[in-house]
C-alpha cells in the first residue's frame, strides 16, 4: 500500500514569512502538531512543531537537568508567554528542516523513516515536489496493521 492511501489530503500550512504567534493560532484552530512551511509554490521547505513553540515558553532549568522527578511544579513560569517581539518573529527563523516522502512511499518505508528521523507527521509530496498530504504514525500504523487482518 502507498502512502497516498492513507494521508490526509487537507494539510494545514504556512508561509515562511507569518508569524510565530500565527503559527501557533494555526495549531490551536486545527488542533494540530505541526505545520509544514511552504513557499509560494506550495513546495514545503521547513517545518515547525508544536514542539518547537512550546520550547519558547520552557524553562531554563529544564535543559540543564538530568531528571525533572525532583521538580513536583513549575510555579509561575507555568503561565509564561514569550514576549511580543518573539511571536512577531517570522516563521523561517525557527522552522527546522522538512523530511518528506512521495505519494507513491510504501507505508513500511514511511514509517521506518519517520522513526529514523523521530517524526510524528511526515509531509507527502508530489512528482514536482508540491504539499500534496500529510501522515501521521497512527494514519500509516493503522493501515500497516488492517492489512494484517486479511492474511
């Protein structure tokens, strides 16, 4: 089975150029993980994560320590925001680079890739590189193991 069966075919995304805080309104509308970057062609060059926002708001302290089982409550920097200039920031001075597949990906190969690259969403383009889809590891986990029930 190809990818291209089970993707979703409605991909939120963004341009390098929006904000940080319209990036993060974009996550929290489509209650969603991550936005792939596009440019005006719809060819995806970045990616930004859930991840990578809440980053911004997380301690210091955080990546320093080994163990955080000592640490029963943050306290007040549980309601820090970033401050305006940062999520006024555009988008491409924190997008990481986009891993993507084709359509025509078997499912074995796209989810092996996405372990290998630690992704939950994996953007799928077409022949000429454009944002046709996107899959998630329960959307190719799921097909993977539908198939096992016809054997």
């Amino acid at each position: 089975m190809k990818i291209s069966a089970c993707m979703k075919r409605k991909v939120i995304s963004i341009p390098a150029h929006a904000t940080l805080r319209e990036a993060a309104a974009r996550l929290v509308a489509h209650h969603i993980g991550m936005l792939p970057v596009v440019d005006e062609a719809m060819h995806p060059v970045g990616v930004v994560a859930l991840k990578d926002l809440l980053n911004l708001s997380m301690p210091d302290f955080v990546r320093l320590v080994e163990h955080l089982d000592f640490v029963h409550e943050f306290g007040a920097v549980e309601s820090f925001i970033p401050d305006a200039a940062t999520l006024a920031r555009p988008v491409k001075d924190y997008m990481r680079p986009v891993t993507t597949v084709k359509e025509e990906c078997g499912l074995l190969r796209a989810f092996a890739i996405m372990l290998k690259h630690d992704l939950h969403d994996l953007p799928v383009v077409d022949e000429q590189g454009r944002l046709t889809g996107i899959a998630s590891r329960v959307d190719i986990g799921t097909a993977i193991l539908a198939t096992w029930s016809h054997g």
